[in-house]
C-alpha cells in the first residue's frame, strides 16, 4: 500500500512510526513532513493547508490511503476533497472539523445536548467584552473562537490578565481572524485530563488517557504553549471517571454531531478537567493531540492502519482496539523563547541509539545535518512499567541529545508521580 500522511510535526512522525509497523505498507509520503520524518518517508514540499496540491500528488501517485493530522487543512476540507477523488481518508470531513475550528460552535453543541462543560458568553465586539469583564468574575478563561496553534486559550488569573487577552485577540488582532469572536468562560479547578479517541460516528473507542503540561515553565508557569511534555495513563482518569466520560460526554458528543448532520469519523480529541461536579469538556479536538500521540501511539498494540481503515469504513465496533499495560513519558525539547521569538538553524546531534525513542517536530535538514526549524524541537518518550521509570529514561535519553538554544521542563510528570499508583 501507498499512504499520505499530512502534516509535518511531532505528532506525524509518530502516526507514521506506527503505520510502518503494518507489513502492507510500502510507501508512506508526508506532505510536507520534516527533515527528520524523511528517515521514515518521503517528505514531499507541499504545504499541509495546500489541498489542491495535496489531491494533485494523491492522484498522481496512485495513494491508497490518507491520514489527514493537523486542524487546519481538516477544518479547510483536505477530506472532503480527497474523498471526492476516490481516496480514503482518516479524518472527519470539514462540517464535522468544526468541533474544534470554532470554539462558539463547540460551546452551543454542549449547552443544546447537555454535555457538561463551563458556562460561557460570547462577543463579537472588544467594547461589550470589556464592560462584561467589569463585573465578570475572576479568574475566567478568554478562548479565541478559531484555530490558532493550540495558543488561543488565556487562562485570566485577575482581571487586568482578563482585559489585556481580550484586546490582544479583537484590537491587537494577534490570533488574525480567529479572534474576531471570543468566548469568556467559567474558570473550572481539577486535574486535566487528554482523552483521544477513535469513532466512526457510532462506536467510541477511548485510547490511553494522557496528561499535557501546557505551561512553558516548571511548576506550571510561564505563557501557554502547544505542550512541553505528556505522560501516560493519566491516574486521575479512574475507572469510576471513564465510565461517567463515556455516559456523559463522548456518546453524547458522537450522537450530537450526528443529529447536526456532522458524522464525526477520525480522532476526536476531549480535553476534560474533573471538577468537584464531574467531569466537565474544557475542549475539543478534531484530530490527535500534540504531543499526546507520542506517549498514546507508543502504547498502541494494535496495527494503526487496521484501526483507522476501521474508521473509515464505519466498522470500528467490529475492530479489536488494545493498547500496552505500561506508561510513556514525553519530554519536549524546545528553543529558548518559545512560544515567543527563538533562533533557527542550530545542528542537532542525536546518538544513533537514542533516535528510535526521537519524535521530530521542528527540524530541517541542511547540507546532509539536522537543524533546528521551530519552537518545540524534538519530542523524547520512553516506555516502562511504571511512570517513574519512564520520566527518568525520558530525561536521560533527552539528556544525551544537543544542540544550541535547547531548553526543556525539568517536572513533566512530576504531578501525576504525587497522584499515586504510577
């Protein structure tokens, strides 16, 4: 077989890893990948938010089966356009994408099928959110209502962080037309948890729940970031946890966006945080988390390809979907300045035994060498039977890997080592 995948960071790189495992595959291209997935595939320069040339090259080549990763070329339709080609796709199409394309569409799912999550306002102008947030109480949660690199969110801890998030998103335009309408929210308190699932817009499989850490800096401080680092399990997901998700939340969800005419076939992400009332939905995804894919597709013992083709074909219930009894850890190493200004261009060196535990994000190849080419850099993960033992081979592994500007957490999954049974 011959795949696509689109898309070219860390979370690619790990799909492709796992589709590999399949003994069918033959070819995988990656549109545009990175110069460290070209020693996995053959990484071809057409940008993940080029669709007509994504369809051009999937004709031309012959794919017989697409992965299609990131938000963006989703909520811009790349299934759609592939599916009316002929080419199977893993990833809804664009009507379902919008679960996450817009917060505001998200927010009025939940509230119209009673699907828990925070009470919320939404503005579309930057004078009536700011007098709201006179009397608004605080802390509150300022979201952009369209895709902005996973940066959109402002968690407001007083009311002057509050105003200064809405006038940088609807006056400083610094998310572009995604901050044109807000959505302000109840601030929740709870552990967070990442739950990726797979659904063919009936069955809901869950996968490994995870745990991000969001913050720049160690202790949760420091601006918002794509993510610094994941574990795997996350041990505030219970059992008595996941059952009331299942019954409350993700069945409710896939039943909603079917009702709306908006099948969801794919990865359908839940960011949830458990509160004192229950779990609550802080977010969605349409596609698979980054960087939790490379702590979940580790413990995948499951072929991927059989899975997703599953997806797409409408036939999970009657897919076996089994995942590893251990925990991974993910360290991110990042350029210093990130998620602000940062350098590029820096050599990487990368021994030959730690590279099968390496997840490229943001590197390109230059004269024949590996080179930074983004903020977050490299995902390290190791997998073992408990987390402690998976966080110090991460840390070591990641350890022996260098290259100029290199910063990383020292404490990813420090809090859920203080929740027990890890």
């Amino acid at each position: 077989m011959k795949l696509l995948v689109v898309g070219g960071g860390g979370r690619e790189h790990a799909i492709i890893r796992k589709l590999k495992e399949n003994l069918s595959v033959e070819t995988i291209y990656a549109l545009p990948g990175n110069g460290g997935i070209a020693a996995d595939a053959i990484c071809v320069p057409v940008g993940a938010k080029d669709i007509d040339g994504i369809v051009a090259f999937a004709k031309e080549n012959a794919i017989d089966y697409a992965v299609v990763a990131p938000d963006d070329p989703l909520a811009l339709g790349c299934v759609d356009a592939l599916e009316a080609e002929g080419i199977p796709c893993f990833g809804p199409r664009k009507n379902a994408a919008v679960i996450e394309g817009s917060k505001v569409f998200a927010k009025d799912l939940m509230k119209k099928y009673g699907i828990p999550t925070a009470e919320y306002r939404v503005f579309d102008s930057a004078a009536d959110a700011l007098d709201y947030l006179k009397t608004a109480p605080v802390p509150t949660v300022i979201k952009a209502d369209g895709l902005a690199l996973g940066k959109g969110v402002t968690v407001a801890m007083t009311r002057e962080e509050a105003v200064a998030a809405v006038r940088e998103a609807m006056e400083d335009k610094k998310f572009g037309a995604s901050g044109d309408r807000i959505v302000i929210e109840e601030y929740l308190e709870g552990p967070e948890v990442s739950v990726l699932s797979f659904t063919d817009g009936t069955t809901v499989v869950p996968m490994v729940s995870s745990m991000d850490h969001k913050r720049a800096g160690d202790g949760d401080t420091g601006p918002n970031t794509g993510g610094m680092g994941t574990v795997a399990p996350n041990p505030f997901y219970t059992e008595a946890v996941a059952a009331q998700c299942m019954e409350k939340i993700f069945l409710p969800t896939i039943r909603a966006m079917k009702a709306e005419g908006r099948e969801f076939r794919g990865c359908l992400y839940f960011g949830l945080m458990i509160t004192k009332d229950g779990p609550k939905v802080i977010e969605y995804n349409c596609r698979f988390g980054d960087p939790e894919t490379q702590v979940v597709l580790p413990l995948l013992e499951s072929d991927l390809l059989t899975v997703m083709q599953a997806v797409t074909a409408g036939k999970l219930a009657e897919c076996e979907v089994k995942f590893r009894d251990a925990h991974a850890c993910c360290v991110v190493l990042a350029s210093a300045g990130y998620p602000g200004s940062y350098g590029k261009g820096y050599e990487i060196a990368i021994p030959a035994d730690v590279l099968p535990h390496v997840f490229v994000a943001g590197a390109a190849l230059k004269d024949g060498k590996l080179v930074t080419n983004g903020g977050r850099v490299l995902g390290v993960t190791a997998v073992a039977d408990s987390l402690a033992v998976a966080r110090d081979e991460a840390y070591a592994l990641a350890d022996r890997i260098a290259f100029e500007n290199r910063y990383c957490r020292r404490d990813i999954g420090e809090r859920a080592l203080k929740a027990g049974s890890c």
